[in-house]
C-alpha cells in the first residue's frame, strides 16, 4: 500500500524524490522510507541519484514505466 502511495506522491510532486518527503507525507521513520524506496529500485519502479560527490543516493527518481502500474 505504501509502495503505491510513494508512486502518487512522485507523480504529484513531478520531481525526483528524497526520503524526507517520503516521511513527511506518509509520517513513517526515515529509515523505513528509505528502506521502502530501495525496494522500489529493486523493482524497477525507481532509480537511485546519487549526490554531488557520488557517494550517497541523494534521491529516487521515478520510471515511466511505474506510471502505468497505477
């Protein structure tokens, strides 16, 4: 349920998404988003973008091919 609440969200907000939106609009731990966008990534709905350095995953950008599971 909250997998696809997460798709919403990226479509709404029409930008990548960082975790901390994640916990602000389902009002989850930070951990727990974090750990539910990677499960995404491993399905293929996201792809992680690392920061500025490359060494952390910064944001989880949506796949066009999530939309349509919709």
């Amino acid at each position: 349920m909250s997998e696809r609440e997460i798709v919403r969200l990226a479509c709404r907000l029409a930008r990548p998404l960082r975790p901390i939106d994640v916990v602000t609009h389902l009002g989850i731990n930070h951990r727990t988003a974090v750990r539910t966008l990677q499960s995404l990534c491993t399905k293929g709905w996201f792809s992680a973008v690392t920061g500025a350095v490359g060494k952390n995953i910064v944001r989880y950008e949506l796949q066009r091919s999530a939309v349509q599971l919709l």
